[in-house]
C-alpha cells in the first residue's frame, strides 16, 4: 500500500497478486473512509504507510470469512473516486483517489475522469489449421482443409472485431505454414486472453459428421510441464505473469502446476459454451467436450480450445464448408460460446469486467438496502480495527 500526492489530491496505491471484489464507504464524524477487501489478507511484514495530504492516518484489520478491512482516517471531508487498472505481469492495482471537497468542484471531476482507465477488450488469438505445404485433410471434392479453416478463422474475427469489448488476431493472415509451437507462443505475445484453433474433421469413412470442440488433455499438460521447466528461455519468460527463471525447481514446479490448472479449468467451460452454441446450428459428433495431447493447446497460462467445424470427408459437410451463408453460422455459434465464456469469467480489468460490476450495481439497487447496514458503522465497530 503506498500514498501519493497527486496535482488535485491524494492518491492511495494498493498492489495485490489477484483481482479483488472491494466496497468502499464513507462516514462522518470524523471524517474517514471504510475499504472492505473481499477474501483478501495483508501479506507478512505489512506495514500501514504514514498519513500525508488528505490521508490523515491508516488503520487495518482481518475482518470475518477471510477479509480485509483498510479505514482512512481523513483531514477533512473528501470526494473519494476509486477503480482497478489492467493487470502487468501478474500485479494488480486497486487506485482510490481523494479530492478535496468545495464549492468550485467542476475542475477537481473532470481530474477524476481523466485518470480512469479505459476498461480494456479481450483478445481472442484464432489459428486456422494448417497452411502452406501443410494442406491438412482433403474432402472429396477436392476442397483442403487450409483454406476452410482461414476462410472460418476470418470470418470468426470479423465478427469478434464487431462486438464492444473484443478483439481478435490471427496467427496466420494467408496460406503459410507456421509450426505448432509458434502457434501458440504468437497468442501469449499477444497477451490474448483465449485461443481458439480451427480446423475441420477427416474420417476414412465418409459418413462421419458434426462439429466437436477439444481441450488440452493432462498427459499433454504434463509433457509441456516438462518442457517447460527444462528449457532454460522459458524458465525466464512470464507463466501467468510469474517469472520462472528465479524460482528453484520446486517451487518453479508448484507455480507452473498452478497456472496451468487454472488454464485447464477455464479451458474447459469455454470448450463446453462452444460445443453448447454449435449445437444449436447442426449435429455434434460427441455430446461433450474431448481433450487430447494437441501441441497447439499447450500453453500454460492461455485458456485454448480447438474446435472441428465439421467432417470435410462427408460430401454433405464438405459443401456446408465451402459455403459462405454455412461457414458465418459456424463462426457465429463459435462467437456466441466465447461470449457466454467471458460473461460468466471476465478477465479483470476488461470491459465485461466493468459491466459485470454494473450489472451487480444495478441489481443490488433495486433489492432492499438492508445490505448496506454495515456503511454506517458505529464507532464500536470501528474501534475492533487494529492498528496493523
């Protein structure tokens, strides 16, 4: 936790591992504002900073069911203004700022505006199958698995680039080949939030149909384990924003299991949103989500999904494949599952994090106020906070 002097008042920085739920409220007499950090604790050593500015003093405290309480003992009466910044490597940063209260208060808002942070778009990284020397399976139409998977993976970031709050790259933009490795690493330098590869489904029998959606299977989790803690240049690169290359072999070990488990589970509620909306639109070969060593799947802190759209060996989907009307309806059920995805698990920091607060806002308004009891604490209550 650190105190700042900024230009209109002062600004009190806390720096946290993870995102968190957070209320704050003011009271009167004295003057003071209450932060309640949900499932939050003080790391060991914690130290309260000194008063300075606005900030007269500091007092924290665990409170019940695991979470944190910060009071702010104030000079006068404030205008608090507070929000959350995008995370860098790993750290998270809650802002509340205070602005002196007067008569004149127009240039003291248009100060607060100008210091939030534009909730920021998800990035969704989409790999169409193979290309260049590698065709990837043939229907028997003569149609290449390369070009029905570019043809979808356009289509589908078309349609991302349209939705408020999402954004799309591809990991090839034309018919060239790219490595299955390079695939994957081309979505964590675009700090993407969700990989999703394309491709189309081959069968020595022509009867074989429907979509179906993969996920990374724990045998692959572990060999990329392996990998990873092997290899000196990846040691040092960032694992959900965790530099491996200072941490000995057991603890580099635990902190890369950990993200990975965390990349799985997500990988697999966004598999099953997808086969969900695809079959809403046509057959799915299975009626769940199936996992498999897929190289492409491999990263350990991007949640990844592969996607068949459909058998290009059957005569019937391999025209469904080659028809714009059929492939946009495709790339939209895909869309629609995305977005279930991120509605439910919104990365923090990103727009359908800050509507989802809204959301939350809006909902607790129209219930009973008895929730909010606990803003006009009494003095006693106050007392139990101990002085860190």
């Amino acid at each position: 936790m650190r105190v700042s002097q900024t230009a209109d008042g002062t600004r009190i920085t806390f720096s946290m591992n993870a995102p968190v739920d957070y209320k704050l409220f003011e009271i009167a007499n004295p003057d003071r504002i209450v932060l309640d950090l949900h499932v939050a604790t003080f790391t060991p050593g914690f130290v309260s900073p000194v008063g300075e500015g606005l900030l007269k003093s500091v007092r924290t405290g665990q409170r019940d069911k695991g979470d944190s309480r910060v009071v702010l003992d104030l000079e006068s009466s404030v205008r608090p203004k507070s929000f959350l910044m995008p995370p860098e490597r790993g750290e998270y940063k809650l802002v509340v700022d205070l602005y002196k209260k007067g008569k004149s208060g127009n240039q003291i808002v248009k100060s607060a505006k100008a210091i939030e942070i534009k909730p920021r778009s998800v990035v969704i990284a989409i790999d169409p199958g193979h290309g260049g020397v590698d065709p990837g399976a043939t229907g028997s139409g003569g149609t290449h698995e390369k070009e029905i998977t570019l043809a979808v993976a356009r289509d589908l970031k078309r349609l991302i680039d349209k939705q408020t709050g999402m954004s799309a790259v591809l990991t090839r933009e034309g018919d060239v080949f790219i490595p299955l490795q390079e695939r994957f690493q081309k979505a964590r330098a675009a700090k993407a939030d969700l990989f999703v590869s394309i491709h189309a489904d081959a069968y020595n029998s022509g009867d074989a149909r429907g979509s179906s959606v993969w996920m990374l299977s724990s045998r692959g989790a572990s060999s990329e384990a392996a990998r990873w803690l092997a290899d000196r240049e990846n040691r040092a690169d960032l694992v959900g924003g965790v530099s491996l290359g200072s941490k000995d072999n057991t603890l580099a070990a635990v902190l890369l299991d950990l993200s990975q488990g965390a990349t799985l589970e997500a990988s697999g509620v966004v598999a099953d949103q997808v086969l969900r909306s695809l079959s809403k639109i046509g057959p799915t070969h299975r009626g769940y989500v199936e996992k498999a060593n897929f190289v492409v799947l491999r990263s350990p802190d991007v949640p990844s999904i592969l996607v068949e759209t459909a058998f290009i060996t059957n005569p019937s989907e391999e025209r469904k494949l080659t028809n714009p009307v059929q492939r946009e309806k495709l790339a939209s059920a895909i869309l629609d599952g995305v977005r279930v995805y991120f509605r439910g698990a919104p990365p923090p920091g990103s727009w359908f994090a800050v509507n989802a607060r809204k959301d939350k806002t809006r909902l607790a308004s129209r219930g009973s106020r008895a929730d909010d009891d606990d803003s006009s604490l009494n003095e006693e209550s106050i007392a139990r906070v101990p002085n860190s």
